[in-house]
C-alpha cells in the first residue's frame, strides 16, 4: 500500500491553474504535517508549501499569493491549488507527511507539472 498518491498534475498555459491532489492511506492523517516539494530538473527538491494539523499554513515566496494549500481530514487527502503559473512552476510535485514525534516520513512517487506557452 502506497502511503500517498499524488494526482492531477499535467500542462497548464502560463497564468493558467491547477489543482494537485494527495490521498493518504495506512496512517493517521490529522496527525501528520502535511506538505508539498517540488524538484525541476536539475534541481534541488525544495519546499512549496506545507500546513500544520490545525490549519497553518507556510509558503515560499516564490509562490505566496498564487498557491494555497489545504486539507481535508474527513478525506484524507491535501490539495494544491496552483494559480497564475508560470513557466518557472514547472517540476515534479512530491506530497509528503510528517509527524516529528515519531520521527516518521512519508513521500508520494510525484507528479509532472509543466507550464508552457
């Protein structure tokens, strides 16, 4: 069983949206920091966003203003909603969890985004 699944990625314009799904199985969800990475090629993998077991949030600069993270622990699953892309945006999204008590980590296989004219 995967642990997380990442989903809707693909091709977007530039200024265009997305909307990235992460469903989580086989842990305690609401217990878990969630958050979202990207790695372009060539790159490191470094943060996008992430949001706290109640609710805060934390964003990069590069996307505050244009990207919004949240969570529904009713589904088990974190959302992305990527807006005003642009070519800059484009890389492999990672979904991950994390719960520092335990010292426990969880990575989703990524996703593709590209944006492009």
């Amino acid at each position: 069983q995967v642990p997380l699944v990442e989903s809707g990625g693909g091709f977007a314009q530039p200024g265009g949206s997305l909307r990235l799904s992460c469903a989580a199985s086989g842990f305690v969800f609401k217990y878990y920091i969630m958050g979202w990475y990207r790695q372009a090629p060539g790159k490191e993998r470094d943060l996008v966003a992430t949001i706290t077991t109640g609710g805060r949030t934390n964003y990069a600069d590069s996307v505050k203003g244009r990207f919004t993270i949240s969570r529904d622990n009713a589904k088990n699953t974190v959302y992305l909603h990527m807006n005003s892309l642009t070519p800059e945006d484009t890389a492999v999204y990672y979904c991950n969890a994390e719960r520092t008590a335990t010292y426990t980590y969880y990575w989703g296989q990524g996703t593709q985004v590209t944006v492009s004219p």
